[in-house]
C-alpha cells in the first residue's frame, strides 16, 4: 500500500509541475510577445488542471500521512 501511495504522489507531483511549468512559459512567452490570446487560451485550458493537480497531490499527501503514521513535526 505505501509503495502504491509512493507512486501515485509522485506522479501527481510531477505532472502538477509539468503543467504549472507549462502555464508560467506560455503566460511568460505571451507577455513577451504582446499575444493576449495565448494568455486567455493557457487561463481557459492550464489553469483549472494545474489547481485540480495540485488538490489531487495535497489530498494523497494527506492520506499518505494517515497510511505513514506520521506524527506532528515528522
């Protein structure tokens, strides 16, 4: 089970920073070339999947700590 959970929060940790990534280039590379339709796409179609990503890692983060026995400051 706690290789199971392993896996599936590092998967859900790097795809997180993949699309995060993703959302900073695309909004840096519209800033840097004055394109406004690139910023509202990346808004409309990385935005929602980076915050949901995000909810997924903290969540499986949360019942690793339960599966772990983690105690307070470990």
């Amino acid at each position: 089970m706690k290789k199971i959970l392993n896996g599936i929060f590092i998967a859900c940790l790097c795809t997180a920073l993949a699309l995060a990534a993703a959302y900073v280039v695309l909004e840096a590379a519209a800033v840097l070339t004055a394109n406004g339709s690139l910023t509202v796409w990346a808004e409309a179609n990385l935005e929602a999947p980076v915050c949901i990503m995000c909810s997924v890692t903290a969540i499986v983060a949360f019942v690793m700590s339960y599966v772990f026995q983690w105690k307070s400051g470990d």
